[in-house]
C-alpha cells in the first residue's frame, strides 16, 4: 500500500461490491465466508476468497474485485497468491515492482 488509508479504502470498496453481489449471485454457495481483506503487515495488504471446492464463479469475481482495487488511489496489485499452494501465480506477477 502507498497510503495509510489503503486497508480502509479496499474495506470499503469490497464491503460495497460484496452487496451489490449479493443481490444477484449466491454467495453463500461460492464462498465460505464473504471475501475479506487482510493486512498482514503496514505496507501489505491481501484480499482473501475463502472459497467452497464446489465454486464456479470465484475466478470471475475476483477479477471484478481486483478492477474495483486497481482504480484506488494509494493500492497497487502485485498479484495472486495461493494461500492453499503457497505459492504466487506466475502469470499473476509479470511485471510488478
């Protein structure tokens, strides 16, 4: 994160995204839990999406969160992590800083 309002700024615009979702898409049945964001240290940030085995949309979902992140001020994508893996997706992460 750039600023220190970032956490606050992805709280936010996920908290408005995941309503909007909901009127629609059954989040119940993708996720385990709403996707939410975590700040493991000052400068860093993630989004997590606990999602169920069965998920079928959670790909597309995610994508339209990250458009939603990527047009904040002050938050900058580095790319994906697998928390199940462990391990970056590599196409995730060409060309990040």
């Amino acid at each position: 994160m750039q600023r220190s309002d970032g956490v606050q700024t992805a709280q936010d615009r996920l908290r408005v995204w995941t309503e909007h979702k909901a009127t629609h898409v059954d989040m119940d049945r993708e996720f385990v839990r709403a996707p939410f964001v975590d700040a493991p240290d000052p400068s860093t940030m993630q989004v997590i999406f606990d999602c169920r085995p069965s998920a079928v949309l959670w790909k597309g979902l995610m994508i339209e969160v990250v458009n939603q992140l990527d047009s904040a001020e002050g938050i900058r994508r580095i790319g994906f992590w697998d928390l199940i893996t462990n391990l970056a997706h590599p196409a995730s992460t060409v060309g990040a800083v």
